[in-house]
C-alpha cells in the first residue's frame, strides 16, 4: 500500500541506483522532493512511505523535513513566490519591491493569495546577486529562478501562473 | 591492556587509558568538568560546549622528534588560543589541562547564559528541580540578573505529550540531543527527532503510537533539565522530599538494579507510596538502564486498583461456603492443621515471583511433612542451568570480538529488553550472535547467522548445530537431518565452535515444558561439547518467564507436566503466588483443601478455602536470583502494611506450628540457611550480597559530570554463582527424548498449531494494575499468516473465536507475513490459556450488531 | 582579462556543448591523466600549481588531496556545490555555462584519489542546474568518458548529482557530508578530517566547484603556466563575485592579487550616482567590514593580503557598501541570516545568534540605548572561540568590526532613541 512505491516506481529506482546499496538513506533527500512534488508539501503519509522504503523511522525522515527550509510539512499556495531579500539584493532594492509586490497582491509577506494560488515569502540569498530584484517560483512543477524583476514583470508572470502556464522557465523539473 | 597516558589536570598528575576522553579522565582523578551534551554511555558530539577548558601540548621538535624543554628542563608546552571541548578531547601524554583558570571559568559563564537566555524559570514547579544539572551550574557560575529581555525569549509548547508515556517541555530543552543520541546509539529506536533548526530546534515524534520504545523512559533519567518526564511522576513530588530504597525489578529475569522513590502522602492516607521507579547503577546487570515496563508497571505492588488487583489485607477462612476474614491465629491453625492431615498427600505450587527465601521455606515446610513441591512454569531446564550456566564474572559488557552469542526461541526485545540492549552493544563491539528461531525477530538485525526452524524444531536446530560439528549423534530424526543440511546452520554452528567464549540464550517462545526441557538440554549438549563452559562469558541462561524462576530451581522446585492431575489428586493444595484457575480454568478442579497465599484475591484465591494475605516485595526483604544467576537483594521500600506477613514468614510460622523448624523472622536469617543447605550459595548472606566496588561511570552524585538520575549503587551489586561446571564438578551429555515434534503430530484438525509467543507488556497481574501502560497493551489478539488468513477468509482484525485446551475465547486476528504458515502466534498472560504449542481451532466469531 | 581560464564560456559561447568542448581540448587532460599519469602524478601537479581551495578556507587542493587515507576504501569525491553564502553567485554561472570543464575537474580530482563514485553536492534552489548536469553527465557516459574500463585502463567512474534543501550550513564540508548520508546537515566534530572519515565513514575529498574547474588546464598546461597568474602565496585567478552598491554587479575572473580599486571602479563600473563608498564585504555576510578608505581599495585581493585590512577573501564575494547605507542596518541583516540558518548544534551560535538578532533589531528600529550595542558587542565576543563549527564565527564578523569601525553610525542610532526618549 506503498503509493510512492507503486505510482514511481522507475524513479525510485533510478534515486536508489545512486547510492551504496547500504546506504539507502541517502535517497531521503530526492524522494522528499518526489512527494513533495505530489502534494505540494511532503504529507504524514508520504513521510511514513519514504521511511518504509528506506528502512529508516518517520521521525528520522520528519527530521528532515522541519531541517531544511524547502520542504514544507503544511500546504499553501499552488506557487510559492521566494523573493531573496538577504544583504546582497537588499541593497539592490529587494525589500521594496517585496513591499511593492504584496501591495498589488493585496497580501502581506508569508499569505496566500485567497485564490489559494499564490503564497509570497521571502528567502536568504539564492546565489543571484546580481541580478536583483530577484525571486524564485516553487511548486509541484519544480523550482525556477526570475531576475532583474521588476513589480509589473512579476505581476505578469503571476498572472500567466494563475492562468496555468509554467513557470520553468528553462529546464522543468529533472 | 591499553597504554597508559600520564597527563596533568589543575595541577593533578592523572594516569589514564590512551583514548580517554579529558572529562573522563577528570572526572577520575576526582576533577569536575561540567557537560550538558557529553554522557560517558554515548559518543561525545561536543554541542553545547559547557565543557571548555584550556589545553596545552608539550611542543615537539619537528626535527628531532624530541619535547621541546624549558630553561628550567621542564617540559615546554604550548596552549591554544581557543578554550577547547574536554568532552571531545582525547587526552595525550603530557598535556595540561586547566579547568580552574579565570578564562575557563568565564567561558563557562558564557556559555551557562546562553542556556540560560530562553530557559523558563520553573524551577519551583520543575520535575528535575533538585536533581538538575542546569540549575545546579547556575548556582555555581551563572549570572545573577539576565541581561537578555524576558519580553524576547523564546515561546515554546509546554507539556506536549510524547505519546502516552513521556511528556515534553519545549520551553526547558537546551537542545543537547541526549535524548535522540540515546534512541539511535543505545536502544536503536529512533524515534524522537529534532525539528527544524537553529533556536526553533525542538524535540518531537512521528511514531505511531509517540515515543514507541520500551526504553523510552531512561531518557527522562539522562535529560539534564526537566524537559522530559514521565507521565507516571510528574508534578509527582520534588526529588529532595523522596526516599529511596535499592531493589531489584520483578519483571523479567535480567534482574535489574532499581531503586523505589516513595514519599509519605497525604492523598494515600498519610502512608508511604512509591512516586517512581529509577534505574540503579549495576554494570554488570543493566548498567543505568531500566525498561520501560520496570519503570512503570510497579502499580501492582499498590493494590487498589480494580478487579482482582485490589491488595488483600486480611486471612479469610471459607465459611458456609463464603470467604470470610479470620485472624491470623485462626488462619494459620485451619491451614497447619490440615497440612498435618495431609501429610505427603500435600502439594505446594509455588510461582517465580517468590524470593530465595519464602522458596525456601515453602520447600523446608513441605518436605519436612513429607508433600511435593512444584514450580508453576512453562518454562524447564533450570538444573541444567545450574550445571553449564555462566561462569562467575560474566558480564555483556566485556563480551566482543572473539564471543560468540547464540539466542534461541526468544524475542528478547519482548522479554528481557536490557538483555536485547547490552547483546546489542556487544555486537557493535565485535561479539558475533546467531538468533535461531521459527520467525524473524528484532533482535536478527544484529545477527550474523539466523537459523530459522520450524515450530517444534526448537531442540533439533540445536542438536542439528552439534551435529554438523560433529559425527557424535548421527541418529537425528528425520526433519532434522534436513536442517542439518542447511548451510547456514552449518556456517553458525562452525563460528559458535569456533569463538573464544560461547553464551546461549534459551526462551520458551513456541514451546512448553517438555519442548524447553528438551532444548535446555540441547543447548548443555551444544556448550558442553564446544567447551563454552565453566569460564565466564560462557555457558548458559534460560530467558524466564518470571523474575526468580532460576531461584526456584536453585532451592529444588520442579515444574511437573501432570500439574493438572496432581493438583487434583493432592490433598491439599498449597498455592503460592500462582493463579492457575486464572490461566486456564480447568485448572479449577482443585483437590479436597485449598490454600492459596496471594497479595490479590485472584480466580485461584476465590476458590479458596483459606486465603493468607503476603505483603508484595516492596514492603519487605529478600532475595532474586537472576538468569545470569546472580543472587541480588531487594530492601523493603515502604513499611509492611499492618496485618500482613511476607512470604517465608507465613510459611515459617506454619511450619513451627508444626514443630518443624523454620526461620519466620528475618530473611537474613533464611539466607544463611540456604547457604548451608544449597552447596550453590555456600558463603553467602546479605552483608556480601551488599557489597560494591566503585562503577564506571560515575553516576547519581548530584555532581555537574552529569550521568544522570539513576542511582549510584551502594548497597549491593550481588553475587554471581559459579556453575557446577566451573566448580568442577563433570557435566556429562545427556540427549533429550523429545528432540522433535513434527507439526502435523502436534496441529488440530484445521492444520493449525498455536505457537505460544511472551510480549512485554501483556495482560498479566503485575502489569495491568498500571493502567498508564493500557494504551500500550493490545486486546486479546492471535497472529496468522495472511495466506492461512485468506484461506479461512479471515481478514485482518476480525473478531476470531479461538479455541485452545478446550476453552474458546474471544480474540482479533493480526495478519503478520512474519508468521510461518499453519502456526498461529498466541501471546502468553493476554487472555487465551496458552501453556505450549498445541492444536487450535479459529474461526470468525459472530458480529453482534449494536 | 585577456583569456577566460573558467568563465570560458564568456570566449567561447558554446563552451556547454560537449563537442565545442571537446574541440578547445576539452577532456585531453582527464584522457592523459587516466591512460598516462599515476593517480600521485596528478595530485604532484596540483600540488605545485599552488592552487588553493576557492569554497572559503583557501586550503591547498593538492595537499588536501594528499591526506586522502590510502587504508580504508572506497574512496569519495563530493564536489561542494551548495553556494550559499550571501553575495556568492559564481559556481552557478560555470556549472550553467562551461558545465564540463568543471565535471572534467571533478573527474580529474577522483582519478587522483581513486574514487569511482563522485557526488555533486549542489544548493536545492539549483534544480534546474541539476537537470542540466544530469544530461551533461549523461552525455559522458555516451561519449565514453564516464563508466567502467574508461579507456580500457580498468578505472571506472560513475558521476551523482544531489540536491540539498535549503540550508547554508550544508555548504560547511562535514554538514554536507551528513546531509549526503541523508542526515540532519549539522557539521561533524573534527578532527577526523574528511579525507580520512567522509562520506560514509570513508576517505573523501571535498571541493569548491571553482577549486575543481580550475584543475583540468592545470594538468593539461602545467603547474608552472599556472602559477604564471596571480601572486607567489595566491597562485591563479579567482571568480569575484561583485555585488550591492556598484553600477556593473557580477562574476569577475581576475588574477589574484588584483586590488579592491581595479574591480570596484574598472571592473564594475563604479559606484551608482556617484555617491560615496563606505565598506567592503570580501567574503560575504560572513565577513568583517573593511572601512573602504584609500589604503583598502588599493589592497591586492589574495589570500594574505586581505587579512592586513581585517578581514579575510573567503569565497570572494565581494559586497559593496556606499554612503547610504546604515551599518546598523546592514548588521541587523547579515545577524537575520545567520540567525535562519543556524544549524542549532551547539549552543553559542544557537543561542548566540537568536540573542543578536533581537539585539540588532532593536538597534535598528532606533529602540536601544547605547547599553544595547555594548550588550551585542559582549554577546558576540562571548560567542567568538567557542562555536563547533566556523558558522557561528562567522556571524559576529560583522557585528564586531560594524560597531568598532563605524561607531558613528551606531551613536546615531542611539542618539535617535534619546531624542524620541526626550521628547515631550
Ligand atoms: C558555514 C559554512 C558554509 C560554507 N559554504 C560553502 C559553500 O557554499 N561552498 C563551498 O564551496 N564551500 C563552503 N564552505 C567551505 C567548505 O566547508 C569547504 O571548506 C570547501 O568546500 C572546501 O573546498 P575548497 O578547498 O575547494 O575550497 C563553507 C564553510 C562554512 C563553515
Ligand atoms: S556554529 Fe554551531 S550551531 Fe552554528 S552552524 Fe556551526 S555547529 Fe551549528
Ligand atoms: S560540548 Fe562537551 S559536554 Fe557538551
């Protein structure tokens, strides 16, 4: 009754080949991002499947989940927009134009939009400094970088999100 | 023996080991370095740094490879500019560590504030204030005022349970991760974690139920601040207002060392009351570990409870058919006076939660009237263990590389946990273990060998080992020359020969009396001929079902397979500490006369015909002797509740009234007696029993090395015996009639045999009055394979009718793959009469719709 | 910059396609290393090209690999691509744009220790990039340059890439390791180091992504043609990643040694309308402020030099601070980050960190008194030396040299306090 087992099991496989046989626990990492890709945030029951199929507690694989700051143990909006607001970028804008762009959304830093489409949050430093204003989109989809933003370009590309484009802009997800 | 290292602590020269770690080393030579995070049983992680100190190294002349020496010829040594962590530091030869310095001292302070900056101040309504390393630094190196706004602390959940046994203050945790280690490294059981990060970093679980680990509670002992308690003591009672009393846990036959915490109180009447159970340092026994059903299942000593657990509180005589209190005169006169009537036609049954000493007596008093005695077991083989058990000096704690460690017929996760645990450790260190059973068990993960045998095939597995090593015993029946054959066993019956020292644990997982019998016997055969005994770390240990049953078998009780006919051909019966009506109600066919000594009025007691009240081993002395065979005292932990007696006292004072002479005052008393009637116990008495030496670690001093909060041992780490092999005396091979049973011979008409299986926490009288444990004990349940399941169209967690021994009961079918095909698992003391394997018959019970 | 040793896709814009690479000599080093140089050979050049880590520490690469323990196997290599400190942005561009080369290194590194498994290590937030190495990798393996009995030597080499998730601390080698291990990223103590007890308890070799893309011209032109860049002790050139308060932000591949003054007013164009600078950030959020006065801006930036003007390269992200900007601002930032991304391990950075940044807030939002920053100068002096790993050190760089280098700016804030505190 292992539903990520069945539903991917190719993946997993493929996840699992990259490390020692003995040492399973490795794959917890990937096959987080696997469920999370499922449900938008990693649920009880994915945690529980990935401990079965690692030989490993759920609690060591919740452990995970609460360690690192891209997994998400509750839901939220479709599309989680991360605008880096750390030193670098600040000093490039980055904390007006989060102001300005939860204005237009009518939300403030850390809601969702009340079409449940959009949560906007802010994030440390994403290795784009220079090209700030910058964001990152995260969702079931995957995980895409947007520089040199600016408040109506984010809007547009909102707006395309909310009318179901995608919002790789590159590569999607592996 | 490792090399030794010289090195200098505030000014101490302290001669250590090579690999000791500073605060170890300190801490011998009578230094205190303080720790929160280090624990001397787990691996140093060096987190919270409390534990800094200055450390110099002598200065090495890179070309000569020589120490460099001052003007004055000492040696020169050089200090780092950073205070480093004595709890991660190995000590080297001629280092200078300085722990008393200014700069020590302030780095300390240092890091006391930053503990304290987020910490409540509950101390006045903290579990652990008295007892709490925290709050005793602070005294000595915190502070005075906060300088960190208290508007700005940190908010976090207060009494969060972690399932239903250990609760959890997030406020109070400084995040030292004892708790965690101590689930992964000691009982792997990881099953608390840390969530998220930095100062959010907060304990929690996602098992189901919380926290499921029988070890759970020995994280409450090593927490440093009072972050985790225990359901069962907290906002109990302050540690300072507590006595405490050394005894040894009833549960299981590992013996544990523990000590009871009571407190005079008010809501009981002003009387003693025990408010906890803590592990009590024996590294030989258990080290500072209990399990969780020592720690918590002590209620039955209480009474009170419902049902039959309500605690007897006077003798009752049946009067016109009803039972009717009596004084204690009366009471024993009825009964002496009838004993006399019997005569030889009495027999005496006697469980094994009896001490050495009521034992003793039970057996001087019957065979000075010329009755029999019996043990009432499922369980044989204790002469045998007398022969080829452990030899004196036996510890898990010094077994490794080069022993070998062979577990047959038990789940020793389920029966004897700290066993488990320190088998474990000795793996880890190198000890080599097979587990031979009928279906996979916790335990194998350690293993390097599994034999696996088919129920009935307990003894011949063994035997089979012994014959691959060997052409001694060709003749082996039929299904155990196949397992003879299998490679695997041959390969665990090679490295067994092969090891240094060979230590065999028997259980009685599938098997009754003549099955155990029969693989006791197997494994002498199998230690006798690989010359694994006689020595310590080697020999054998029978995984009991009950706390003394070795004792019993040491002062002479036998179990007898005609149990059921004899009692009902004896004249008058004699129960003591057994409840067999309750086990299986046939039993209740009792003979003429009936004397039971209970604490509770059990199915037996009812039938009674005089009933004599004992006082639980709480409240009075004795002795147990423990798998290992190690004779260990208990002291009396609350006062003797008026008008009862203990065991060996009731039976003593019936004895004298007839005229025999027994001991019915002191359990001292009846020790020397034992140790010149039992030539295993020659020497002994409660001052040697009470003797110590000083244990490593150094534990329960309420100093800042903090071990904990078990108890520092000090009266009393017991004596081991010496098997007869190791006296000398010869221990010839005997082979058992009753190698094997083949299924179908033993199997109902269905095909199904029932497998008797023991769990921790079951439905037993010494478990259920601690209703804090229910949640943890399952209903009623057999185990089946979900092949025969899908064949009887039983599916998982169906109602079942189940009918063994001629009585049907109720229970709900657990689908378990585990489990071999045609065998259904009947966990023992859970309301099904399951004394051995034996035909069963299932089938759906009929669903009463409301 | 006359030639591109890394950002080679700047000169050769298809430098991502393997053929293109391929045809710039690409993979000729790995070819002669794996068919006609002893594993020792290769780390002998490294070694004396004088090339030192380029993740932070600046240790030499060829001498690290010489650690590697030759008694217990397998072997390791993790290359460290987690890139998180703040205002570092240059493994992103080489892995996106001249993706071989740096595999190449990778390849070369493990061919040296003996490794025939390595890990790219890369931040959670670079999917996308991982995606991408994942198809290039794929694409060796096609090209025969990755698999077993490469070259018919009998030496096999398989390439992994793993995705962290969101946590700085994992760009700190042991944490990482423990996250590979699919573990919490909390470091390790040390010693042991990772070449002797890495990656599963075994011998591994950890490095930057620059560090290893810089490896493949070094064994295909020689140490010597190396050690023609930069200066004695800082041999080669370096990525500056430029960022904050300079008109042209982004990667700069110099020698090393080149001063502030050229990259800030050459390089990156300047600061924007002209206003002033303040400070200089070499080595991130985790860095000491520099005052950027005359002396600074003509400091050559190499592994010695920095120190003397109190602070370290590090990673060389450079952050550039003009005159607009509130130092007690900027602290309150850089505390925020640290005070995120934390790992909790060990008390004076979990604590420490939690303190400081409602110290710095309230400096910030003008609410403290002096007594304040003289309480967030203690706390982080009382957190300096005692942290298990360099996290918690990092966070008070900027916290002690903001208060003892712009005192002013902190004297302001204060004064701010007092006047709203006098005010009727
Ligand atoms: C908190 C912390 C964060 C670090 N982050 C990174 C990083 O993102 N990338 C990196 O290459 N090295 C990082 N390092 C340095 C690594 O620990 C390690 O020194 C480096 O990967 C070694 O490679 P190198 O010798 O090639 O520089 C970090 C160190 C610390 C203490
Ligand atoms: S300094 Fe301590 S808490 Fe901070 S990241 Fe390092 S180990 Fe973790
Ligand atoms: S760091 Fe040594 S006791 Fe915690």
């Amino acid at each position: 009754m292992n539903h990520l087992a069945e539903k991917y099991s190719e993946e997993i496989q493929a996840i699992l080949a990259k490390y020692p046989a003995d040492q399973k626990r490795s794959a917890v990492m990937p096959l987080l991002y696997l469920a999370q890709r499922e449900s938008g945030y990693v649920t009880k029951t994915a945690m529980n499947e990935i401990a079965e199929l690692l030989g490993i507690t759920a609690t060591e694989v919740a452990s995970i989940v609460g360690f690192y700051s891209l997994y998400y143990d509750k839901p939220a909006g479709k599309y989680r927009i991360q605008v880096c607001t750390d030193l670098p970028c600040a000093l490039r804008g980055a904390e007006e134009f989060l102001e300005k762009l939860c204005e237009n959304l009518g939300i403030r830093v850390g809601e969702t939009t009340p079409d449940g489409m959009v949560t906007v949050e802010h994030v440390m430093c994403l290795a784009a400094c220079d090209k700030a204003p910058m964001f990152q989109v995260q969702s079931g989809e995957g995980l895409s970088y947007h520089e040199n933003q600016t408040v109506e370009s984010a809007m547009a590309l909102i707006q395309s999100l909310k009318k179901g484009a995608s919002h790789s802009n590159k590569d999607g997800h592996p | 023996m490792a090399k030794q290292v010289t090195l200098t602590i505030d000014g101490k020269q302290v001669t250590v080991p090579e690999g000791t770690l500073i605060v170890d080393a300190a801490k011998k030579a009578g230094i205190d370095v303080p720790v929160f995070c280090y624990h001397p049983k787990m691996e140093p992680v060096g987190m919270c740094r409390m534990c800094l100190v200055e450390i110099g190294r002598p200065v090495i002349d890179r070309a000569t490879g020589q120490v460099v020496k001052e003007a004055d010829g000492s040696p020169k040594v050089q200090f780092g500019p950073k205070l480093e962590t004595a709890c991660t530091t190995p000590v080297s030869e001629g280092m200078v560590v300085v722990g008393a310095s200014e700069k020590v001292k302030a780095g300390r302070e240092d890091i006391l504030e930053f503990l304290l900056t987020s910490h409540p101040l509950d101390c006045p309504i903290c579990d652990k204030g008295g007892e709490c390393p925290l709050q005793d630094l602070t005294m000595g190196f915190g502070p005075g005022e906060s300088r960190f706004i208290f508007d700005e602390k940190m908010r976090m959940d207060k009494h969060v349970p972690l399932g239903e046994l250990i609760y959890l203050d997030r406020e109070r945790c400084i995040q030292c991760g004892r708790c965690v280690r101590f689930q992964s490294e000691i009982a792997d059981d990881p099953v608390i974690g840390f969530y998220q990060r930095g100062r959010s970093l907060e304990i929690v679980t996602f098992s189901e139920p919380g926290f499921d680990s029988y070890f759970s509670g020995n994280t409450t002992d090593i927490c440093p601040v009072g972050a985790l308690t225990t359901a069962d003591f907290r906002f109990g009672a302050r540690p300072w207002e507590l006595n405490n009393a050394a005894s040894i846990c009833s549960q299981c036959p590992v013996g544990c060392n523990i000590t009871f915490n009571t407190r005079r109180e008010a809501r009981s009447g002003g009387r003693m009351v025990i408010k906890r159970v803590m592990p009590r340092q024996n590294e030989a026994v258990n080290e500072i570990w209990i399990c969780d059903k020592g720690r918590f299942a002590y209620h039955f000593t209480e009474g009170g409870g419902s049902g039959n657990s309500e605690r007897l509180t006077q003798p009752l005589v049946r009067k016109n058919g009803e039972l009717a209190p009596v004084s204690w005169d009366e009471a024993l006169q009825v009964v002496a006076e009838r004993f006399r009537q019997a005569g030889s036609g009495l027999l005496t049954l006697a469980g094994g939660r009896l001490s050495n000493e009521d034992l003793f007596n039970l057996r001087q008093l019957t065979q000075g009237l010329g009755g029999q005695t019996a043990l009432y077991t499922q369980m044989a083989g204790g002469d045998l263990v007398a022969q080829v058990g452990v030899g004196q000096g036996t510890n898990f704690a010094d077994m490794g590389a080069g022993s070998a460690i062979l577990v047959v017929a038990s789940d020793l996760h389920e029966e004897a946990p700290i066993w488990y645990l320190r088998i474990k450790q000795a793996v880890e260190r190198g000890a080599m273990l097979i587990v031979a059973g009928a279906r996979p068990t916790r335990l194998e993960k350690y293993a390097a060998h599994v034999v696996r045998y088919p129920y009935g095939s307990e003894a011949a597995a063994i035997l089979a080992m012994l014959n691959s090593l060997s052409a001694k015993r060709p003749n082996l029946p039929e299904p155990v020359q196949a397992l003879a054959r299998s490679p695997e066993l041959q390969a665990a019956a090679k490295a067994f020969a092969g090891a240094q020292n060979g230590l065999v644990l028997y259980g009685s997982e599938g098997l009754g009396l003549e099955g155990s019998q029969a693989l006791a016997q197997a494994c002498a055969n199998l230690l006798i001929s690989t010359n694994h005994i006689g020595r310590a770390n080697n020999g054998l240990i029978a995984v009991w079902q009950r706390a003394n049953e070795q004792g019993a078998w040491d002062m002479g009780f036998r179990p007898r397979t005609d149990l059921a006919e004899a009692m009902k051909s004896a004249r008058v019966l004699y129960v003591v500490a057994a409840d067999p009506a309750g086990d299986d109600p046939s039993m209740a066919e009792a003979g003429e006369f009936l004397v039971v000594q209970e604490l509770f009025l059990t199915d037996t007691a009812k039938l009674a015909d005089v009933v004599l009240p004992v006082e639980a081993y709480t409240e009075r002395e004795g002795s147990f002797t423990s798998g290992e065979r190690r004779v260990q005292r208990f002291y009396p932990a609350v006062p003797e509740p008026a008008g009862l007696k203990a065991d060996f006292a009731v039976t003593g004072q019936i004895g004298q009234l007839l005229g025999l002479d027994l001991e019915a005052r002191f359990a001292s008393k009846v020790m020397l007696r034992i140790a010149s009637q039992i030539a295993d116990y020659a020497g002994l008495d409660y001052v040697r029993l009470a003797e110590v030496v000083e244990q490593w670690p150094i534990v329960g001093r309420g100093d800042v090395y903090y071990g904990g909060t078990s108890y520092e041992n000090s009266q009393g780490l017991g004596v081991q015996l010496a098997p007869a092999a190791q006296r000398g005396a010869a221990v010839p091979l005997a082979w058992p009639e009753f190698a094997s049973q083949s299924h179908s011979q033993q199997a109902s008409a269905e095909g199904l045999l029932a497998a008797p299986i023991n769990r921790l926490l079951d439905r037993g009288q010494t478990v259920w009055p601690s209703t804090l444990l229910h949640s943890r004990i399952p209903q009623p349940y057999v185990a089946l394979n979900p092949a025969d399941a899908a064949v009887l169209r039983i599916p998982s967690g169906a109602m079942l009718q189940v009918t063994l021994n001629g009585t049907a009961r109720l229970a709900a079918a657990h689908l378990d793959e585990n489990v071999p095909q045609g065998v259904v698992l009947v966990p023992r003391s859970m309301g099904l009469p399951i004394f051995g394997p034996a035909p069963v018959e299932i089938r759906r019970a009929e669903v009463v719709s409301a | 910059m006359s030639e591109y040793l890394l950002l080679r896709h700047r000169q050769i814009p298809d430098i991502g396609n393997l053929t293109v690479y391929r045809q710039n000599e690409g993979f000729q080093a790995f070819h002669k290393a794996v068919t006609s140089m002893k594993p020792e050979e290769v780390t002998e050049v490294v070694k004396a090209s004088g090339l030192r880590g380029r993740g932070g520490a600046g240790f030499p690469t060829g001498l690290k690999w010489s650690f590697i323990d030759k008694n217990k196997w397998p072997h390791y290599v993790v290359a460290n691509a987690d890139e998180s400190e703040p205002g570092t942005f240059k493994d992103r561009e080489i892995m996106e744009n001249n993706p071989f080369q740096f595999l190449e290194g990778v390849m070369l590194c493990a061919y040296a220790i003996q490794a025939n498994v390595a890990y790219i290590y890369l931040r959670g937030e670079f999917w996308q990039i991982a995606a991408h190495l994942d198809r290039k990798i794929a694409e060796l393996h096609s090209a025969g340059l990755l698999g077993d009995n490469l070259f018919g030597t009998g030496y096999s080499l398989r390439l992994y890439t793993h995705l962290g998730a969101g946590a700085y601390i994992c760009g700190e080698e042991t944490a990482m390791l423990e996250s590979l291990e699919g573990k919490l990223g909390q470091p390790r103590l040390r010693p042991p180091f990772p070449p002797s007890f890495g990656l599963y308890g075994m011998p591994t070799v950890v490095n930057n992504v620059e560090t290893l893309t810089n490896v493949p011209l070094i064994i295909e032109k020689g140490a010597a043609w190396y050690r023609g860049y930069g200066t004695e002790k800082s041999a080669g050139v370096k990525i500056f990643s430029l960022s904050g308060c300079v008109n042209k932000p982004g990667n700069y591949e110099l020698p090393l040694g080149t001063t502030f003054r050229e990259l800030i007013y050459e390089h990156g164009g300047g600061i924007p309308g002209g206003r002033q600078i303040k400070a200089i950030m070499p080595a991130g959020a985790s860095s000491s402020l520099i005052v950027a006065n005359e002396q600074a801006l003509d400091t050559p930036m190499d592994y010695e030099s920095v120190p003397a003007v109190g602070a370290q390269l590090g990673s060389a992200s450079v952050i550039i601070i003009d005159e607009s900007v509130d130092i007690p601002w900027l602290i309150n930032k850089t505390i925020h980050f640290f005070k995120h991304e934390s790992c909790g391990k060990c008390t004076p950075c979990r604590e420490g960190s939690y303190w400081m940044m409602h110290l710095t807030e309230r400096i910030d939002k003008g609410k403290a008194t002096w007594k304040d920053v003289e309480l967030l100068k203690d706390v982080a002096t009382q957190i300096r030396g005692k942290c298990l790993c360099a996290l918690g050190e990092f966070s008070i760089e900027a916290v002690l040299s903001g208060i003892d280098r712009f005192r002013q700016d902190f004297e302001a804030r204060v004064g701010a306090r007092e006047m709203i505190e006098t005010q009727p």
